[in-house]
C-alpha cells in the first residue's frame, strides 16, 4: 500500500505543513484551475457530480475524495478512472525524499499526491474533497477558484464542536477573497456560512432548488448534490446544456452510496445520524423489509443510528469494524437490548448471518464496514 507506514488515524490540525510542502515542490497545485468541497454529507457524491460534468463538457479532470472504500486507488481518479496504484507509490517514493523530513500525517501526504498527480497527468481542473472539517483540514492549503459545502449535521463532534452552527463555522472557513463560496446547507448552517462568506470578502451563492431531472446516485439529497455540482461548474464558467447536463448526473457512480447489488444487497457507507435519516427515506421509498448489518466507529453516535435501523431492520445484526477506532464490545451491549439487535464476532459474520435469512440485507454504518462486504461480494468475484 502506498502509505502503508503512515496511519490514518492521526490528525495534525494545521495547513501549515502542507503548503510548506507544496511551496518544496513547486506548487504543483498551481497547474490546474481547482476546487475544494466541505460539509458533512455528500462531498464525494458532489465531487463526481462536478467530475462528470466537467468530463462531458471536453476538459480532463483529476478528483480526489476520501475516504475510500475497498482500496487506497479509490482516493485518486483521472478523468473518471481510479489512478494506478504503482503510479501513486512511484510519486510517493519520489515525493518522500524531498519531504520526509516535515512529517506529513497520511491526510497531508493524500493532498500532496493529489496535486502533483494532477500536475502529471496535465488536467484541466482538480477537484479536492475536505476529509474533516474545513479550516485545517490539509485541503484548505489550497488556493481554490470555488469552495462548496454540502449539507451540514452533526458529525466529529469532538473536534468541530457540538452544534451545527459551530460545525458549519469550521467548514465556512474554506471561504476565500473574491472565490465564490456556493452552499446547499440548509437552516442555521446556511446563515454560519454566508456570515463566513461575508468575513472573508468571498460573492455567496446559495443553491436552493434541487436538479428536477433524474441521477444515477439514490437517495433523497441527491438532487441538491448535482444542482451544487452543476452551480460550481457555472461559477468555472463551464455550461453544459440540459441533455448535456443529465447524461453527466446519470453516469456518475461512486461505490458504497446506496449501491445495490445482487439483487438482495443495499450498500451505504452512512456513518451519522443525517446521513442514516436520508437512508431512511428512501429505504421508505423502496418498500424495504428486510435485515441489516451494521458497524460503527467508536466515536459516532451509534445509538441515534440503531435506534433509526431498527425500525427499518427486522433483525440488525452488529459487529465491530476492522480499525482501532471500532466501537468496542461495551458499546455494542449498549444498544442490544430487547429484540432484533444480534451481535456478531466480525463483519464478515455478520453478513453471512444476514444473507442466510434470504431477505434483502441492508449494510451500513461506515466505509469499513461497506468496504469488507463489497471486497467479499463485488471485487473477489469480478
């Protein structure tokens, strides 16, 4: 694995040593126009939305978004493909004698690779999606042409603070001078951020009416993702026509977003409360009744999501996650109380449990745990 020395779960907030090691290099970043997208829920569905409109309109684009799912490629995609992983641990290897002696964390080092990918492969436009929060986050060390944010709750309390309002002032911190900053928060995030627009001088633009045309990504937020994404693209000066614009929105595809395979299977990588309650409508929608698997972080608010999944799940089967971040033993005795929550030994179990009912199984609660069941039952079988 590319950055198999460095762990991804440690976080130095600061953008500091990025734009030092950006600065070492050159500024690679500097090679194409670029642009960062923040908030909670549906940054990487946005983030190919824009990819896919950009493409159709004839430009190359390179789009990294986090995390990922099954494989590290996944991070890295040239104009709609994941990159090459020998290629990635080439430029790694390259990279890391002219920066190892700063120490960037494994976020930092996903940033840097970005640009200078980007930089090699000669793209028109990058697009780079914050990994957490918005005002350290290694993305912000950028110098983006446009800065979205996606749909605002609560989600990294711990670190961005307890209400949407503070969360959403951390994420308006992308907010540049003169850089149209363009949202489709809703409620007080939306106010947070255009008061963090107007601090910063940055023309605010808020994107109100959903697409009225179909997506190829599910679920009930995606309308405002793809009317966000064709917003940004306006803001590049970039106009796709309404054929143009649906035949991008309808071949976009990123694995893990309410994925359905087999027939029987629904993939979500929803990992909080927001992102769970959009599942639930359109588990709603689709007439669902059937059981579910599910696997949390520690750090997230695990009972709000079974309590939701429950009345969904005729059985909801639990399992701790491949990660020292997994929610731990005790925890998961928390929420097993009364019927239909079983807990499992591993995720992989879990599954096996939940196929062996022969009902339509639901997997969900985080990218580890939508990523041990798609390895199994999408990428080992193709």
């Amino acid at each position: 694995m590319v950055l198999s020395g460095t762990s991804p779960n440690v976080w130095v907030f600061g953008i500091e040593r990025v734009r030092r090691a950006l600065d070492r290099l050159g500024c690679p970043e500097r090679s194409c126009r670029h642009v960062i997208v923040a908030g909670t829920n549906g940054k990487g569905s946005t983030c190919i939305y824009l990819e896919r409109i950009l493409m159709t309109m004839g430009y190359r684009v390179g789009t990294t978004i986090s995390p990922h799912v099954t494989r590290f490629s996944e991070r890295f995609r040239i104009d709609g493909q994941d990159a090459d992983e020998t290629v990635l641990e080439r430029i790694h290897k390259e990279l890391e004698t002219l920066l190892g002696d700063i120490g960037l964390t494994y976020f930092e080092w996903c940033v840097i690779l970005a640009a200078q990918l980007f930089k090699d492969h000669r793209v028109d436009f990058g697009i780079y999606e914050v990994g957490l929060g918005g005002r350290y986050d290694a993305a912000n060390a950028l110098d983006p042409e446009v800065c979205l944010i996606t749909d605002i709750s609560l989600d990294h309390t711990e670190l961005l603070g307890s209400t949407v309002e503070e969360i959403a002032g951390e994420k308006g911190a992308i907010a540049r001078k003169g850089r149209p900053l363009i949202t489709s928060a809703t409620g007080p995030a939306h106010e947070t951020i255009r008061a963090c627009a107007r601090e910063a001088g940055a023309p605010f633009l808020a994107v109100e009416t959903p697409w009225e045309g179909t997506t190829s990504l599910k679920g009930d937020r995606q309308p405002m993702n793809a009317a966000l994404a064709l917003q940004a693209a306006a803001a590049l000066g970039v106009h796709p026509d309404r054929e143009q614009a649906a035949h991008a929105l309808n071949t976009a595809f990123l694995p893990g977003r309410i994925e359905e395979i087999r027939g029987r299977v629904i993939l979500d990588v929803a990992h909080n409360p927001g992102a769970i309650e959009g599942l639930m409508k359109y588990l709603e929608k689709i007439g669902f009744h059937g059981v579910g698997v599910f696997g949390v972080l520690g750090d997230k608010d695990y009972r709000s999501m079974v309590a939701m999944l429950r009345k969904a799940c005729r059985t909801l089967y639990i399992a701790p996650v491949r990660s020292e971040r997994s929610w731990t033993p005790a925890q998961m005795e928390e929420v097993c109380s009364g019927e239909g929550v079983k807990p499992c030994g591993s995720i992989g179990e879990a599954f096996r449990e939940a196929w062996s009912t022969g009902e339509q199984v639901l997997v969900t609660g985080s990218f580890y745990t939508v990523g041990e069941v798609r390895e199994t039952i999408v990428c080992q079988s193709s």
